[in-house]
C-alpha cells in the first residue's frame, strides 16, 4: 500500500492506492509513518501528523480554481 523512494534530499512515501505523498529526510521517518497508518496509532509529532492526513485514503479533493478568473 506504501512504496518508498530515494530522492537526491530524502525520500518520498507514497500511497500506491491513491498516489498521494509525503517528504522524508530519513528512512527512520518513512518507516515511522508507515507504521503508524498501518497499525492506527495515534501520532504525536505535527509535522508527522499532517504528512498521515495527506498520506491517508480520502476522496481527492477538487482541482485549484483560480477565483479571480
């Protein structure tokens, strides 16, 4: 369901389902993430926390709509 990639600055989590991801400095962080939202455990660190909400399966949200045009 997760697939980690080495990038030239870290490493990039991806949700293969939905193909949403999130930046790693450390593979130590890629691991923790992934535990995490497979086990359900509630995380504590904010910057973890808002790479689970963009990682997790939601409906994808709608396109950005310039307002103005």
């Amino acid at each position: 369901m997760y697939k980690i990639k080495k990038i030239r600055k870290g490493y990039i989590v991806i949700n293969t389902t939905t193909g949403r991801h999130a930046h790693f400095r450390s593979m130590f962080g890629c691991r923790c993430i992934i535990y995490y939202l497979t086990n359900n455990i509630e995380i504590t660190n904010p910057y973890l926390q808002v790479s689970a909400e963009r990682l997790k399966d939601k409906e994808k949200k709608g396109k950005y709509k310039n307002k103005r045009r």
